[in-house]
C-alpha cells in the first residue's frame, strides 16, 4: 500500500477524482513493482515548474532508492478531463517506481539511467540546460513512462468497471 497525501487542497471540490488518484497509485504499485513498499507520495498544486505534473524525490536519504515524493501538478492539469489526470498520474508514478528501484536518479545536477536490462549507466546534466521536445521524449525514462501511462491507465479502468459490476450485482442480490 502507498501512502497518498494531497496538499493545498489540490482536488478539494473533486472527491470522486481524490478516490480514483489513490486507487490509480496504489494499482500502480500492483501492476509494476509489488516488491518495493513504504512508498510514500503527496500531491501537490504548483504551476512554477512549467510541466502539467512531475515528480520528485523528497525523501531525506537522497540518491538512489527513495521512498518518499512528490508529484507536483498544474492547475491546467486539474481543468483536464477525468482520464487525462490519471493517464498523467500513471505517467508520474512509472518515475516514482523508477527512482525507486535505483534505475533513475539526480547526482550532481545531472539525471543518471541504470538501465539493468543492457546493463548501461547514462549520465545527463540538467542543471540550467532547456531540452528540446525531441530531447525530452528521447530519454529512455520518459520513454519507458509514455509507454506504460496509457496501459496504467487502462488497468486502472478495467479494474474499477469490474468493481463497479460486483457492487451492483451485490447490490441487486441484497434487494431480492
């Protein structure tokens, strides 16, 4: 189980939207690394970092493994459609689950991939450098997390279509 927080009443009037959030995070855990625990993440409102959402390391021990993060989000973000917020949560939870099993992490103002399945370590700074579109969508992190956001997401649905049949068979075996 994650531990989900949000902050600055980022989803105040949206209670549906806050259910679905930690649903979606915590079968986000299921479905990619069951293994790693103790993970903690706050969702926070920030329109300073120029991303509908990203995500952070917070967590005290600093480098590889965290636990603890934050994925910041835009008030733009939250003015989406419903499927869209959580195709852009799932997005952020592939990093979190990246940083947390040490194949993404900051070192020195440069992100480092230890990519374990061809055994390759790329170093790129970050620090004061602006990446071109096609830049950004060419780092493998965020190749591996495009690629997984949507079937998140699709998991998410399914997951959330058979329980709402369950309840209402449930439901209409109790009225009989």
């Amino acid at each position: 189980m994650i531990d989900v927080t949000f902050c600055n009443s980022v989803f105040f009037m949206q209670k549906e939207l806050v259910k679905d959030v930690q649903h979606l995070i915590n079968e986000t855990g299921n479905y990619l690394n069951e293994s790693i625990s103790d993970i903690t993440v706050e969702i926070i409102l920030d329109n300073s970092t120029g991303y509908e959402a990203c995500v952070e390391s917070v967590d005290a021990n600093e480098g590889m493994w965290p636990r603890d993060f934050e994925i910041r989000v835009s008030r733009s973000l939250l003015e989406q459609e419903h499927s869209v917020i959580l195709t852009a949560i799932a997005h952020e939870m592939v990093h979190v689950y990246q940083h947390a099993e040490g194949r993404l992490y900051q070192e020195n103002g440069s992100f480092i991939w230890n990519d374990k399945l061809d055994n390759n370590l790329e170093c790129i700074p970050y620090e004061g450098v602006k990446f071109s579109r096609s830049e950004y969508f060419a780092f493998p992190w965020e190749r591996e997390a495009y690629g997984l956001e949507r079937a998140l997401y699709e998991h998410f649905r399914e997951l959330q279509d058979k329980e709402e049949f369950f309840n209402k068979i449930f439901s209409e075996l109790c009225l009989n």
